[in-house]
C-alpha cells in the first residue's frame, strides 16, 4: 500500500471519528479545505509540515496518520 493511500485513509477516518467537515479540520490545520480535500483523495502529496498540522488538529502524534493498519481498510479507498 502506498503512503499516499495510508494518509488518504487514515485522514478520512480520524475526521470523520471527531465528526470533522474538511472544512472545519481545514481550519483547526491552519491549512485549505482543498489542501484537505485533495490529501484524502490521494491527488495531493502532503508535505511533512502539512502531516503535523493535520496531525496536531486531529489530536493524534504525527506517526498515527502514516500507520497501515490492517482493520482500518474497510474495503473502501
């Protein structure tokens, strides 16, 4: 599985548990909607600084959002 497809996932899942809108993690993230939008649709390589942003909105360490785990994938992307 590739990284893009880790974070995609893992992204959509942490917000969606918080019960997050793109916009409003956007907003915690002090990055775009798009930048979100386009992060959970695999279009958009996420640099490192985005990952923390994303990752200290969402209240979890950096390391979670880039972790495969294997009952997360629900068989949908």
């Amino acid at each position: 599985m590739k990284a893009r497809e880790i974070l995609a996932r893992n992204v959509r899942r942490l917000r969606a548990e918080r019960g997050l809108s793109q916009e409003k993690l956007g907003f915690e993230a002090k990055i775009s909607m798009t930048s979100i939008s386009h992060i959970e649709t695999e279009r958009y390589s996420a640099t490192v600084d985005a990952i923390g942003k994303i990752a200290t909105a969402l209240k979890v360490p950096m390391h979670e959002l880039l972790i495969d785990k294997p009952n997360s994938h629900g068989g949908k992307k």
